[in-house]
C-alpha cells in the first residue's frame, strides 16, 4: 500500500524541512548584512522562494507526482536518470550532514557541553532511521501535531518578551541600498530552494495538482515565523548586539520570564526546536532514500537506509569537524550548490518539457 | 492491511456448522444404539458427569438413550420436556412404526424443547454436549437429536466493579455471552444490530459474538476483524486478553489498539459509533475495536454529566497521562542537567533535601519507582482484609520514615506519589499500564541525557504511534492526520446537541447521528418554552 | 507483521534495553551534575589587585536557607545562610578554577542574581568581564550589575535581614527601586551591553554600597533590628565605552529617569506657596509619566524636544488650600512641572559636563536623521555634536486625583 500525505501535511512538511535550521542560521546572516533591515531581506528572498516553489509545483503538476527520477529516465535517457540522481544524492546526503552538524553543534554549545558528539550524533540517527523507516505518513503526522503546537509556544514568547519588545529599534527603516539587501538574501535564498525536497515528496501527494500550492503555503510560514523570530530580536536587542552572537535566533529565549519565579526558559523552547529539527533530519533523510531508490532502482529500504544514516553521520562528525568551516559554508558555499540543485536542474528540466510540449502541439496542428 | 498471522490452516465456520476442526476426519453414526453410545463413552472417558440415560429397554421396541453432562444442563427442563414426555408416550410405546418415523414423532411432537437439532457425526455430538444440549440417541437410526437444555449456574449481573461511574447505567456484563448480547439488544432495538458468533480454542471452543451496526460499521474493518478471528489458532481462550493479543495490531508496540470494559452502555456506545464489539463468553470484559490513542482517555461518565464538566476531566486526563509518564524524568532532567530553569528558591530548598541523600537522583527515582510499583502488585493481590495493613506500611515507611532516615529526598516522594495518583486518572486500565513501563525507560534516558533525551523519546513514540493503526484506521486519527471537525469528542466533550454526525474515525462514513432538519438549538428551547408560559 | 519482522523488531527491541542499561551505568558523567555537588552561586563581585583580578562568589547555603532544613542537618548553631569565597587569578576564569581548591562545591552560575564591579576595575573596562557574560552558557545574561566604590567583594558578605537570600534580596531592592522612586533603573547584564553597544556607547549602572565601615557577617551580630550597617543603593555610575567616567547624584539621575522616559512612579516634592515660602513643603506622587524626545535640526545643532506628561496624586500638603478651586490646583501643577523642569535641568547639566550619552540621544538622532547620522559616524564627531545639542524640556502634569480629603488639613482648622 503506497501512503498518502495530504495537501496540509505537505504543507507543514515544507515548513519544517526549511524553518527548523533556518531560524538558527540566517538571522546571524541577515543581520551582519542589513542590520535593522533584515525584515526586508527575509521578505525580499521569500518572494525569489515562492517563484521557486511554483518552479518545482509546475514540475509536479506536469508529471502527475511520477517518481522524479524515474519519470526523467522514461523521458529522456536512463543514464541521465542516473547521472543526476547521483547529483542528487551527493547533494542531499551533504546537505542532511550539514544539518546534523548544526543540530549537534547547537547541542553542544547550549544544552549538552560534556556529552560526547558521537552519542548525539548517535541517538538523532536512531531516532530519524526510525522515522524513516515508518515512513512519509509517519513523518507528515508527528510534523503536523509540531506545527500545531506553534499554537501553544508563539503566544507564551511573545508574552514572555512583552517588557523588553521595542518597536524603535527597528527604526531607520531602508537604510541598506537594494545591492546590499540582495546580497545579504542569497543565502536565505538558498534556504527557501529547500521547497525542492517536494520533488521526492511528490509521488506521496495525495492531489499533485496542488503541489504549487504546497510550496506557497509552506513558505508563506516560514516567513511568518522567521519575520517574528527577526522582528522580536531586533526588537528586544537592537541591530548591534544581534550581530555579536552566535545564535541570534535564541538569544530572545535568555531572557523570556514570567515574573520573577520562573526565568531561564530557554531550554524549554530549545526543546521544542529540538523535536522540529528531528522531522527535518527525517525528511531529508527519506529523501535521500527515495533518491538513492529511484537512481539505483531498488524497491526495498532496510538496508540501504542504515547504509545511508552511516554515511551522513560519517559526513557528519568528520567533515564538518570545524564550526568556522560550516559557518563559512552556510554564509557563501551554500548558494551555488544550493541554486544548481534546487533551482537550475528543476528549471532546465521545466523549460525541456515545455520546448517538447509545444513541438508536440505544433506537430499536432501541422498534422 | 497487512495480515498479521499468515499461518491459518483450519478455516472456522459460525456455530451452526460442523466445528471440526480438532480431528479433520468426521465420524459418522452407526445405526446402531449400543454402539453408538460405546463410541460416546469411549470419546469421553469415565467422565463422571456424563450422564447416560436409557429408556424403552424392555418393551425393546424402540430403545432410546438420552446423554447429557450433568450441571450443564437444566434438570427440571431434561426431566419435564424431556424425559416425562417420551416415557409417558403411549404412541412410541403401542404403534408399530418405522424408526424413522419414531425419530421424527420424537422430534416434532413428544420432545418439547424450543431449540433441536439433528446431529450426524461424533464430533457434533460431543460439541453439543458440552454446550448443555441433551442428546437422543434412538436404535436404527444414523442420525441423533440434540436439545436444547442449557441451564448452568450463572452470576447475577452486578455493577461493574472496575468502571465505575457516578451517574448512569449500573449494569455490566457477566461471564455468560447470551446475557451479554441481551443487555446489548436491550440497549441498541434496531434491526441493524448484528450479532456474529465464532467459536474459537480448539479445546476450550469458547464462544465469541461480535457485535455491530450494519451499515455504520466499516465492511472493511469488518473483513478485517473475520479474517483475524478466522485466522487464530490457539487451544484456549479463558479471557479477552487472549483475543485482544491474538488480533491486536502492531506487533510488540506497549500501546493497546483494541479497547476493553465490561459496561454494556460503553460497547453499544462504541458500537454506535462505528466500532465493533466484540464479546467473549467466560468473562465479563469485551472488547471494541478499532480504538484509537484518544478512545483510551473517553469515559462513558463524559456522555452522562454536563459536557463543561466532561470537558474539564478529559483535559485533566490527558494532562495527568503527561504528567504521569514524564514527572519523574522531568524532575531528573530538570534538578540534574537543566538547574537554571527552576526558580531559585525552590531549588535552594530542592538541594537542602538532597543534602544527605546518599543516591543519584535518578538511583533515586527508580527505586522509588519501583517500590510504589511493589506496594501496588502487592495491594491487588492481598486479601481484603490485609488490604489496610499495606497502605499503612506504604504510607508509613515510604512516605515519612525514607525521608527521615535520609534514604531518599522529599520533594522525590511527592513526585513519586503525584506521578501514581495520575496514573490512576486515566480510565482505560490498558492505557495506564502503558505508561507505567514507558515512564522507567524516560527516566534513565533523562537520566543520561536530559531534556534532550526526554525529547528524543517523546519523538520516537510519536512517530511510532503515528505510524500505528487499529484495523487500518491510523491510531492517531483525527489529530493526526488531522480532521477538525471531527475534534468535538477529542479534548472536550461538546454537548450532545453539536455532536450532529458521526466522525469517520471507527466508522465507515460520516453520517447523521440527529436530523438536522427541525433543528432546535438550547436557545431556541427557552424561547418556546416562555412562550409556552406567557398566556 | 509477518513473523520475521516480529523477530528482527524483538532483537532491535533487546538492543535498545541493553544499551540503555549499559548507559545507566554511565550516568553521572558527561552534563549529569547532582544539586548536592553544586554551589548555587547568588552573586559575585569582580575587584583588582596588584593587577590581578579577585573574584568573590557567594554561594547559597541550601540547609541554612530553606525552611525544611534537609534531612541529615541539624548541626547545633546557625548557619550563615551563604557563603564567600575569594580567589585571585591573571584572568577570572582562573580565579574560577581557583575556587575549587578551596570549595567543595563546582561553582553553578546560572541562579546568580548580582554582580557587583569595583569602580576600579570598571575606570580600567569591564569588556573582559562582559565578554565572559555572554560566552559562558551556564552564566546568565539576566544578572543585575552593581558598581562600588569600596571592595566589592566587602559588599557580597553583608548580612541582610528579612530576605536571607542576599543576591534576591538585592535584585528585590533594586526592582522596587525603580517600581516605586524611579531615581533609576537596575541594569542586568545584556542590557549593560547592548546600552554600550548601541550607538550612543554610553551605560549608568547603579551604585550598591554598605551605609558603615564595619561588615556585619556573623549570624549572631544580625539579630538587632536596627543594623548598624546596611546594605543600600547610592549614585549612579556612568560609563562610556565599558569604563567608568563618573558618577552621579540620585538626584540628577532622577532627572535621567524623566529624559529617557524610565518613571514608573514617583515622589516630588514641591512648594505650595511659592509666593511666601521657598520651602518644599507637599508632595505629590507622580503616577505615571510619559517622555517623547524629539530631535530637531537646528541648522548648526541638534536641539532635544523632551516632552513630559504625567498624572499625579496629591499626597501630602503643609499649607492652606482648597482643593475644590481649580486655580490652586493649576497652581502646585505649576510648581511640579517646575520641580521636574529643575531636575532635568541639572541632570542635564551633569551629563552634558561628563561628556557621555546616557540619554541615548544617539540613537534617537540615527532614526530621526539617518543621513546626517552616517556623517556623524564617518567624522567620528559625536562627541562634539553631543556638547553643542540644547535641551527644550516641557513638562506638563496634571494632578486628578486628590486623595481622601479635599481640604489640607490647615484649611480644616482654621475654618
């Protein structure tokens, strides 16, 4: 029995395949870049996501949710499949290294200083082998009760920040030439192309069609939720302190209380990220075990899907061994491999079947 | 679905068929009597209450034997309907008639019983027997008569000593399947309600009736739930248990997919909504299936007080299933990994209890876990009268004298305490019981990793119960995936008025549960009903 | 679920429970830190000496301190309900280290609640100390900090009375401070920080000081009622780009709190009758007051509009009066806004003299006048731009409520 997602489950999925990390990664970026005018970029580099999205939603909609790889190997060559499913593949098992590492990285620096990385490593790797295993149904559920719980954690930040919020900070606006706000928004471009993880989503839609759809409403809370974690922090700190910290994201979590009983809530909301990130971890791995399936054709998981985990853990806690290295690949490596993957490839494999679209019609009528 | 046992090699027919699965060859009668009841008493050993009758042995015209397990049958019924007719019967004694002709004279006018049968093989025959029929056997005839005479000692129904409720039925079932199926009928007069009965054990051949709403029940789960009773092969079925494990979903997942209570007002509650009861003779619980995560934390009490009340305790429910499964890893994670989060005066006072503790926290916890876990078994198995005794030593020696000896901290008793007294919040005992074992393997992974461990675990049970299902429904529908409409009998208890159709969860689709037609709202109610005074 | 899943589930299932029992055998290391292997420090206090720097930490005193008194105690005396420790080292991490030579307990950091600074250490800069603030992850950003004048470490072994807690205690004494008298404001840690890192790089942090010589740090000496030394708030520290510059009265901090808009309530005294006596003799309580500061360009200068408007209830009063006659009312409104007119005046006059932006006109200026900011930047002239700008105060309050009698009391006898 193939499961099901439907268009909502799809929906959070996105959000959570890009929120979860970018929350930790891109205010530092946008704010070194454009200071008190970072809400613009976030604005600016959702608007390149959503045109993004809707790139990868008419890819879907066009194959009717084929299986990505399979569908390009019918079209054109079965060596091209393979070519680019290994592309693919590198891709994606870099990229859920790199989130690992993150998560790892943020452990150590913040909640666990003494546990030893292989054990984290360790135990996130039982936890999304698990989730994988169970499956894109599996995963879709425990995301959509996450998302839900935003519901109960936005209200209690922002009751938690209310003294310090001050919206005078956020003042001059536009203060940053267009070139900067550009520059500074690649890199949370780059984050917002993750939309292109529904291509190996998409034979699990239950309504392709809507794939577009999926991608705008995804991203659309993404947004939201970068524009208040944004927004808040510059709020409570200013432009300046924001650029000195490590996490600017969590840095507003420090100093959320209620009353003077109960401080010191970070871990709380840490916590709950921590939970958002397992789904990005075991989305991406999934993907990555749909792209190895539909390159190598193989129909069964077990095996390759530890092979798979090893792999990225090994990339892992050995590759990205310096946070200085991945800090640096985040702010400028990032775009290039992110553009080619999530963005050229869809694009010129779009622009393939619209050339072969419209000499198919033409052929029609000449007939 | 997958099949969850493939290794069916008997297929099971309902009552009225031969049940011959124990010896795959049948026996047939001989025209014999003697012989006949030698094979019988052969098949039977000197089973000393197998009664043996014989009648008409010495006009010789038509021998006859009656064969009935004593205490099984209805005595009064075997001697007035039975016995008295075919002595007194001067036909069977003065005509001359063919053999045939006296079987069927016996069946159709002397015997007076509601319920015969006839019977060809051996095996039918020893069945029949230990249902409480009476068999008549008679001389050249291949074929016997088996009468109904049930009438075994019964319990009286009594209320249900295990759900209890405040206001509403009082009723619950016994260990006989009938008055089961009685107090179901008595509660769902429709024609719809459909009553299947199976029998499954190869020795204990105990009877199980599933019962559902023809037309509200999924035909699917319905397949479903057939092939996996059809499909069990066991000896024995002493209890529900057995069949709750013989067909539950999951494989070894600590989560119960199938619901039990021995309230009749529950299962025709489940029925009605699309589940599917399933009643086991020999003891007074049945189960309903398919149940999902939520079903274990409704209590028919919800549908019999107001529904703000209702509402109010089935929060406190599923805040006490939290608080009972993650208390003590909390309290481990939080005073030993993450002491920044506890206001400063609580914790100068939590490290002024623990000055002195010789353990770890979380040695602490466990042995106090598992102490609480002692007094507990130890609770239901003394005898009532010992019963007093043990909460005294509980409360006594672990409560006060543990923390004065300086054994364990105060603070770790109330969390210790609290935890159980949550635990006993949550109606559906199977629920209960899940937690008490998840809640040892949280507090050593919060032992080990803190908050982050806590989270990890919680992560992995969620994904594993999103990717269980009872009987094909998912077992954490309708909150994921997600049906807000469906929400009204989740987390609250809407009133009876909103509640105007039944959510596909158990059933098949969502239909009418009240016509909407002339809809009249609580507002509407009062209005007609000040009309109604004002002249 | 066919059998062999079953089977393979039960082996993952067995691995599971013997890695986790194998691990409980691990615990206790790695981040697992057990409350009675903790010293929770309360506050700390950072002095230099012979170029090294002395850290004081107070840590609590669990059995002292809380009401139950634990299980094993029961020692005969008291207890004190902290302790001290003084270490020195190059750096103050090595001071830290240091402590464990000493200390039974592992420094825990995280419930610290003050951190006092000596002026010393603070005329040298205190960007090492912030820096560790906001690096170490166990140290909270929250800690209120303190400046003073003699060893600061003299003030972590002061006895309090009522709150045994000494570090709350202080954080209360401060939060009702400014709650109640609004003379200024505490200041916690990353506030401190990003005060000094925004663009007016300027900070004022409360003086915390002991009222006598003598320390009382004996539990028996702290059994009067009327302490022969106290702890008590004092001036107002000003710093300018992490040193310390000077200090200032609580007076004209006061004014401060009505430039930069931190008055929650108030006390001010005025004059009744102005006419025939000088004396302050009523006083009124400001019950919630409102800046607006604007800055205009005045072609060469900048000059600060700073707008204040409050309520106030009248509390106290020597003189005639009848409430009941608007004119008179308008006429100690009058003598208020006077009063405060005087405070800003001075304060003004105080900060202008130190040279040190901790009005935060700065910032104001950068979002009113972003162009002319960049030109300030790139000059890198605030500082004389500051020493040209003119204040324009206008104060208006306006007193509603009267309390309960509408007459002064001297009205009341004469009639």
């Amino acid at each position: 029995m193939i499961q099901k997602i439907s268009t909502a489950q799809a929906a959070m999925l996105v959000f959570n395949a890009i929120a979860p990390t970018a929350t930790v990664v891109l205010p530092i970026i946008l704010g070194t870049y454009l200071e008190q005018d970072s809400p613009i970029g976030i604005l600016f580099s959702a608007c390149v996501g959503m045109a993004i999205a809707a790139l990868i939603g008419s890819i879907i909609k066009y194959n009717q949710g084929a299986p990505f790889l399979e569908w390009i190997g019918k079209r054109s060559s079965r060596w091209l499949a393979v070519v680019l499913g290994i592309f693919l593949l590198q891709y994606y098992l870099d990229a859920s290294a790199a989130i690992m590492r993150e998560f790892v990285n943020f452990l150590k620096d913040n909640v666990l200083l003494q546990t030893p990385v292989f054990v984290l490593v360790g135990t996130s790797l039982l936890i999304i082998i698990y989730a994988a295993h169970k499956g894109i149904e599996a995963i879709a559920r425990v995301n959509s009760i996450l998302v839900l719980l935003y519901l109960l954690f936005l209200p209690s930040f922002m009751f938690g920040l209310g003294d310090y919020l001050n919206v005078h900070r956020l003042l001059p606006m536009f203060q940053h030439s267009f070139a900067s706000v550009t520059l500074a928004s690649l890199t949370p471009v780059a984050w917002m192309s993750e939309v292109s993880i529904l291509l190996f989503l998409a034979p699990y839609l239950k309504s392709p069609d809507k794939a577009r759809r999926i991608g705008w409403i995804g991203l659309l809370f993404v947004t939201v939720i970068m524009q208040i974690i944004m927004l808040t922090t510059l709020m409570t700190f200013g432009p300046e302190y924001l650029k000195s910290s490590t996490y600017p994201g969590f840095v507003t979590f420090d100093i959320i209380h209620f009353g003077n009983f109960w401080e010191n809530l970070n871990i709380v909301f840490i916590s709950y990220w921590i939970l958002s990130v397992y789904m990005k971890l075991a989305m991406f791995l999934f993907a990555t075990l749909e792209c190895f399936k539909q390159t190598f054709r193989v129909r069964e998981n077990g095996p390759y899907l530890i092979g798979l985990a090893l792999i990225i853990a090994a990339e892992c806690l050995f590759t990205w061994k310096q946070p200085a290295k991945l800090n640096e690949f985040n702010a400028q490596g990032r775009f290039p491999v992110y553009m080619l993957i999530n963005v050229l490839i869809p694009l010129s494999i779009y622009l393939c079947c619209l050339v072969k679209r419209t000499v198919a019609k033409r052929k029609g009528q000449a007939a | 679905m997958k099949p969850l046992f493939t290794f069916n090699n008997s297929k099971k027919a309902p009552k009225n068929d031969q049940p011959d699965r124990a010896v795959p060859v049948s026996r047939p009668l001989s025209h014999s009597l003697e012989a006949n009841l030698l094979e019988l008493q052969q098949g039977v050993g000197k089973s000393s209450d197998v009664v043996f009758r014989r009648i008409g042995q010495i006009t010789d015209k038509f021998p006859l034997a009656l064969v009935y397990i004593n205490g099984l049958v209805n005595s009064d019924k075997v001697n007035q309907a039975i016995l008295q007719p075919l002595t007194e019967s001067t036909d069977l004694k003065e005509k001359e008639m063919t053999a045939e002709a006296a079987f069927n004279l016996i069946q159709d006018q002397i015997v007076k019983v509601s319920d015969m049968a006839e019977l060809k093989t051996f095996e039918t025959l020893q069945a029949s027997l230990f249902e409480g029929n009476t068999v008549i056997l008679t001389e050249g005839m291949n074929r016997a008569l088996a009468a109904d005479t049930a009438g075994w000692e019964k319990r009286s129904i009594t209320e249900p000593s295990s759900h209890g409720v405040i206001r509403g039925p009082k009723e619950s079932f016994t260990e006989d399947l009938r008055t089961g199926t009685a107090l179901l009928r008595r509660r769902i007069k429709s024609p719809d309600l459909r009553v299947e009965e199976y029998k499954i054990g190869q020795r204990t051949q105990t009877s199980i009736a599933i019962v559902y709403l023809k037309g509200i029940a999924d035909e699917e789960v319905l397949a479903e739930l057939r092939r996996r009773l059809n499909g069990i092969n066991t000896d024995r079925v002493l209890g529900s248990n057995y069949i709750e494990e013989l067909i539950g979903d999951g494989g070894l997942t600590p989560f119960p997919t199938i619901q039990n209570t021995e309230r009749p007002d529950a299962i025709a509650g489940g029925v009605l909504e699309g589940q599917i009861g399933i009643l086991i003779d020999g003891t007074p619980f049945s189960l309903l299936a398919p149940s999902v995560f939520f079903n274990f934390f409704q209590s028919v009490e919800d549908y019999n007080q107001r529904f703000d009340i209702s509402s109010f305790l089935r929060i406190i429910r599923y805040l006490s299933f939290f608080v009972s499964m993650m208390l003590p890893a909390l309290y481990i994670a939080i005073t030993t990994f993450h002491q920044e989060m506890v206001p400063t005066t609580l914790l100068v006072s939590l490290a002024a209890q623990r000055e002195g503790v010789p353990f770890p926290a979380l040695i602490e916890a466990l042995m106090m876990e598992l102490t609480f876990d002692v007094l507990r078994e130890a609770g239901v198995r003394m005898p009532r009268a010992i019963g007093p005794a043990i909460s005294i030593v509980g409360a006594l020696v672990l409560g006060q004298a543990a923390v004065q000896a300086g054994l364990v901290s105060a603070a770790m008793v109330i969390v210790v305490s609290f935890t159980a007294i949550c635990n006993f919040v949550i109606p559906a005992q199977t629920m209960a019981n899940v937690i008490r074992l998840l809640r040892f393997l949280m507090m050593l992974i919060a032992g080990i990793l803190g908050l982050f461990g806590i989270m990890s675990f919680l992560i992995v049970l969620l994904i594993h119960m999103a990717g269980l299902h009872s009987f094909g429904v998912p077992y954490l529908k309708p909150v994921a995936p997600m049906t807000p409409r469906y929400l009204k009998d989740i987390f609250i208890r809407a009133p009876h008025w909103m509640m105007k159709t039944r959510p596909k969860i158990a059933a098949a689709q969502e239909t009418q549960k009240q016509s909407s037609v002339p809809e009249v709202k609580p507002a509407d109610r009062s209005s007609q009903h000040k009309e109604d005074d004002s002249p | 679920m066919n059998k062999g899943s079953r089977k393979r589930s039960r082996r993952g299932l067995l691995a599971i429970l013997s890695f986790s029992l194998a691990t409980a055998g691990m615990t206790a290391c790695w981040d697992n830190r057990e409350l009675n292997e903790l010293g929770i420090v309360s506050g700390s206090a950072y002095d230099r000496e012979d170029g090294q720097w002395v850290t004081t930490y107070q840590i609590i005193n669990p059995s002292a301190t809380s009401s139950q008194g634990g299980g094993g105690g029961g020692q005969g005396g008291p207890s004190p309900p902290f302790l001290t420790f003084t270490e020195r080292g190059s750096t103050i991490m090595e001071a830290v280290a240091r402590s464990n030579l000493t200390s039974t307990r592992q420094l825990y950091f995280a419930h610290s609640r003050i951190t006092v600074i000596n002026e010393k250490v603070a005329r040298e800069g205190i960007a090492q100390l912030l820096d560790l603030f906001l690096r170490k992850p166990d140290a909270s950003e929250t800690v209120n900090v303190f400046l003073s004048e003699r060893r600061a470490g003299d003030i972590l072994n002061q006895l309090m009375q009522i709150t045994k807690n000494q570090g709350t205690g202080i954080q209360l004494m401060i939060q009702q401070e400014s709650e109640l008298t609004s003379y200024y404001q505490g200041i916690k840690m990353f506030e401190l920080s990003m005060a000094l890192s925004s663009e007016s790089h300027c900070a004022a942090i409360p003086e915390i000081k002991l009222t006598n010589r003598e320390i009382i740090n004996k539990i028996q000496e702290a059994e009067s009622t009327d302490l022969p030394t106290r702890i008590a708030l004092g001036r107002l520290g000003i710093l300018k780009k992490d040193r310390f510059i000077g200090w200032m009265s609580d007076r004209e901090a006061f004014g401060l709190s009505f430039m930069t808009d931190k008055i929650n309530s108030a006390i001010i005294p005025f004059t009744s009758d102005p006419e025939h006596n000088e004396k302050l003799d009523a006083s009124a309580n400001l019950m919630d007051s409102k800046t607006i500061v604007r800055p205009v360009w005045e072609g060469d200068h900048f000059v600060m509009d700073i707008d204040v408007k409050g309520n106030a209830m009248l509390l106290e009063l020597k003189g005639k009066a009848d409430l009941s006659k608007p004119a008179e009312v308008s006429k100690f409104e009058r003598n208020i806004e006077q009063n405060i007119l005087e405070y800003i005046n001075r304060s003004w006059r105080t900060v202008k003299k130190l040279g040190a932006d901790v009005t935060m006109f700065a910032p104001l200026i950068h979002r009113a006048f972003p162009k002319r900011w960049e030109h300030i930047e790139k000059e890198g002239n605030w500082d004389t731009v500051f020493q040209e700008i003119e204040i324009r105060p206008r104060v208006s309050i306006s007193i509603d409520r009267f309390g309960l009698s509408s007459k002064s009391y001297k009205s009341v006898e004469q009639d």
